[in-house]
C-alpha cells in the first residue's frame, strides 16, 4: 500500500470533527470516569515508560489518529527506510541511521552494496583510536598524553557529541572534551586559552567538510598548534570526521586520522557514526556500543511492534494531534535530569530541521501545519523561570516530561526523590488546574475577608486541562540515552509521514548561507551595499561608521 491523500483527508476531517464534539474537555473528570485510564494510555519497551494519559485524547481519538497512520502508510514508509530505499527523495539518498546501531543483521543493501561490513569496520578503527588516546599510547607531537580534546562542528557534527557527552559524565573516563561550534571568535578563544596544544587533540566534525564555521574555526586551531609546536607537530594534534574523504585529504590530516561515514546519514541523524568520536573518547569504546545497543533496541521496536504498540507511532501520534488538530504551535521538552540539559537543543534541530517544512514530498504546498516549535529547558530550573506561562498564559503548550527513576548519586537519593516530586507536580498541576471555587476556598481557609478573597482569587485559577506526557527510564546510562534519542528520532519520522513531507532534507538553511557569503566582503567594506534592502544598507552603515568610533 502507498499513501492515499483522498484517506489522509478523510482521515484529518474526521480528527478536526473529532476535536470538535468528542474529545474529551475535561481532564480531571476523564481520570474519575476511568479507572484505567493510565494503564489504557501508556506503554512500556523494557523499563522506557511512555504516560500520555494527561492528554486530552480517549479511545476514539486513538482510533482516528491510527486510521491516519494507516492512510498515511506510515508501516509502509517505515519499512522502505529500513530496506534502505532512497526516502529522501529531494537528495535521492537512502536514509539509514538505523543501519549505523545494527551489529546484529546480516546485511542492508544501497545501491546493491551491503553497508554493514564498512560501518563495523569505521566503529572498530575508532575504538582503536579512542583506545589509543585513553591509554595515552597515542601521544601528542611533544611526547605528551592528550588530556583534552576540541571537537569543532556545528549542528549536527556538534549538538550531538555535547548532548550526549554531557548526558553520560558518570561514564567520562576519558580527556576532557570541550566542543567549539559558533563563528563568534570568543566561541574558540575561551575554549583554547585554557588548554596546552601540546595535550589537546582537535578533531574536525564535519559531514560536507565545507561549513564555513567549521572550517574557520579548524583554521584557527591549525594556527594555534602550528604556532605553539611548530607546522610538524599539526599531525599529531588533528583527526577528522567527514564524509567528504579527499576535502579532508587537502586539508592535510592524515588518512589513518580520518573516519568516515555515508551521505545515507543525515547531519542530525549522525551522533551515532564517526560524529561520535568525541563521546568515544570520553566514554570508551564499551559504553559507546552499549548507546547503539539502545538505539538499536528501539529500531527494533519501531520497526516490529503494530502500530498500537508502538512508543514511537505512540509518541508521533499525540505529537501529531496537539499540532495539526488541537492548533498548539510549540512542544516544550523539560528533563528533569540536569544532564540532559542540551537535549531540548539536540531535538531542535532533529525535528525542526527535519519538519519544518511548507512543502509535500511531491513538492506542493502543505494544506496544513507542520513541525512545531521544539524548546525547553530541564527542571526544575524551568520551574523558576517560564512554567508561570505553561500554567497561566493564554497559548497552550504541551509538555513532555523526561525523568528517570534513580539517579546516580547514592548519597543524594533524598534530592532524587525531590525531582521525582516536582516532575510529577507539574504535570498534575497541568493536568488538574485550581477552579475559582477552589481558589476561594483557599483563601477563605486561611481567614481572608470575603473582599480580599474576591480580589485575589481569579490571580489564583489555574484553567487546568493542559496537556503533558511523560517519559520515564530506569538510570541515564548509555543504553537508556541511545534508546531515547532513538524514539524521538522515530516519533520525528512519523509525524512526517502523517504531515507528509521529507523529514530528511534541510533546504531552507541555505538562503541564508548564500547571503552570508555575499554580505561578508560588504560588511568588512570592501564591497558597496548598494543594491540591498534599506534596512540591510542602514545596518552596514551604522556598523560601519560605529567601527571607527
Ligand atoms: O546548516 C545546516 C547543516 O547542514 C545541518 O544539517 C548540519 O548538521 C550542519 O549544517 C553541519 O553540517 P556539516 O556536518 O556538513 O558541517
């Protein structure tokens, strides 16, 4: 079967008809009708507990919203990714990160060619180098172990090595990693005024090896080594990871330092091919592998388990229903795990980058919304800052709550179990809100007169009936890190298929780059801005002027 638009239309009328009039409204009394209310809207893989329970959904709903799956071939688009077909039909690429976590097949054939051998074999010959660097037999050009290294990339050559490195610190056995990413000079100048080149290995994350930020960034560390050691010593201080072999080869690192990967990988899909030098590094070759376990665990998962029980169509599909039914334009992902502090970032780019698109995949307009605006920050900061808007502002903004059942610090279960608290609160409170009634009543316990009760009561009413899952593991350890990353990889792909659109292409990061490479020489006044936009004219001027002031 292939996607039928007359069934993906019917289908998407009778979701809106369905929002409408069936739906249920009101959330507290959803929980007192129905007991079972948990259990009939959550699922389990292993310890990975998905809750959508405080969603305003009931069986109805999951019914249409899988009849749209279905319409939308969402089964049938999922196998073709796995079978390695070229999916990403604007760059007619395969798309097959999940090839890069799978030890266990025997073969996935593109173009004909089983990739699977040349996956094994980059892995292999970065734990070997990892290894190298660990055990300090690989030495700087000095004769000194390495004690630091600077991945420079940007998007996904960057966001993903830092989520994760920062993610598993309890397993930072290895160098320091530090991650330098931004154009902004002060981005690689603070990063290196602190280390020794003799001690600090640079690796170069670039997937096209032509980013300009990258490459100017890596031109700057080249510098820095070569002045402090001297031009023979760059060698020894530069690895790289690319899949553009001889641009790596002109920029004069060693083939024995390269590690390649395929142009089926998306940018920020890529955490899990030589992208991950870094978190190798950092982590060991073992950990490493047991992050792939994970992701390979729910590429399993996602692939077999029927649509009803699947966390990752689960998690598409009330992702789904918020967007292009209930009309919430944004998602905040809060984890209440301060490690995961740069995930909200990493899911940016993976499903903005991915969704955020205003064309089908057949190149006509899309008759709907598409990807929303992904933010967050993890709790309880969050807390103390924009929850005032989740619970009180007038938009509705679903939460999707990440928490795990321990921590890792025995000495410090009283302060887990604070988190757990305060995690669970939210979502409550979300969920329940505080009547007028109720509010009065408060006030009016604590011996308020009435006046003052009226007065203040209507600050104190929480609407309630907002919207919020949660996702809950057992121990951020490296198996439950790649698990997760590889859901919302999966959830990104499924609520493309139901939008219809190419979740694997990125054309609208392109104008802007083009633009950049004019205004360069116009910015620095070697070229007129004649000819531009009046505001982009007075900005050149006014910065212009301001430089000599
Ligand atoms: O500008 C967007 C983008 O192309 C991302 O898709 C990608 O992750 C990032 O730039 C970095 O690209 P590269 O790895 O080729 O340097």
């Amino acid at each position: 079967m292939s996607r039928n638009e007359q069934q993906v239309d019917e289908a998407v009328a009778a979701l809106k008809d369905h929002w409408q009039s069936g739906a249920p409204k009101d959330m507290r009394a959803a929980f007192t009708s129905d007991p079972k209310r948990f259990s009939r809207y959550s699922l389990n893989l292993d310890d990975l507990l998905l809750d959508w329970s405080k969603c305003l959904v009931n069986d109805e709903t999951m019914r249409l919203l899988r009849d749209l799956a279905v319409a939308a071939d969402v089964e049938g688009r999922r196998a073709a990714m796995f079978a390695g077909e070229p999916i990403n039909n604007s760059e007619g690429r395969a798309v097959l990160h999940v090839a890069l976590r799978d030890s266990t097949s025997e073969k996935i054939l593109v173009d004909g060619e089983n990739v699977l051998p040349g996956i094994q074999e980059v892995l292999n010959r970065m734990a070997v180098f990892a290894d190298g660097i660990r055990d300090g037999s690989i030495k700087g050009a000095t004769g000194k172990p390495i004690t630091d290294i600077v991945n420079i990339g940007i998007g996904g050559s960057d966001l993903g090595p830092v989520m994760a490195t920062l993610a598993l610190s309890p397993y930072h056995d290895g160098p320091r990693a530090h991650f330098v990413s931004n154009i902004d000079g002060a981005h690689i100048a603070d990063t290196l005024q602190a280390l020794d080149p003799a001690t600090t290995l640079i690796i170069v994350a670039s997937k096209t090896f032509t980013t300009i930020e990258t490459m100017t960034n890596a031109q700057t560390a080249r510098k820095w080594v070569a002045e402090a050691l001297g031009e023979t010593a760059v060698g020894a201080h530069f690895a790289a990871v690319s899949t553009a072999l001889d641009k790596v080869a002109a920029f004069g690192i060693a083939p024995d330092r390269v590690f390649g990967f395929w142009d089926w990988v998306g940018g920020r899909y890529s955490i899990w091919s030589a992208i991950g030098l870094p978190l190798m590094i950092a982590i060991g070759p073992e950990n490493f592998r047991r992050f792939l376990e994970g992701a390979h665990a729910m590429d399993v998962h996602f692939r077999d388990a029927p649509l009803d029980k699947n966390l990752a169509v689960m998690l598409g599909l009330i992702g789904y229903w918020h967007r292009a039914i209930s009309g919430y334009g944004s998602r905040a992902v809060i984890p209440y795990d301060q490690r995961l502090a740069r995930l909200p970032a990493y899911l940016q780019q993976l499903d903005m980058e991915s969704n955020g698109k205003s064309v089908t995949l057949g190149g006509r307009p899309v008759s709907g919304p598409t990807g929303p605006v992904v933010w967050g920050e993890p709790g309880t900061n969050g807390q103390h800052a924009f929850f005032q808007l989740l619970h009180q502002g007038t938009d509705v903004i679903p939460v999707e709550f990440i928490v795990a059942v321990k921590g890792h610090e025995p000495h410090l279960v009283h302060q887990h179990q604070m988190l757990l608290a305060n995690c669970l609160a939210q979502s409550e409170a979300l969920m329940k809100g505080r009547s007028l009634a109720e509010a009065k009543a408060q006030l009016a316990a604590k011996g308020m007169d009435e006046a003052e009760v009226d007065r203040l009561a209507p600050h104190r009413v929480f609407s309630g009936n907002r919207p919020s899952l949660t996702i809950v593991h057992d121990l951020l350890d490296p198996y439950a890190l790649g698990r997760l990353v590889a859901l919302y990889e999966h959830r990104v792909f499924v609520e493309a298929q139901l939008f219809g659109i190419n979740a694997f292409d990125q054309w609208g990061v392109e104008l802007g780059k083009e633009l950049a490479t004019e205004l360069l020489p116009v910015v620095s006044g070697e070229k007129s801005a004649e000819g531009r936009d009046a505001s982009t004219q007075g900005l050149v001027a006014h910065l212009l002027e301001r430089r000599e002031a």
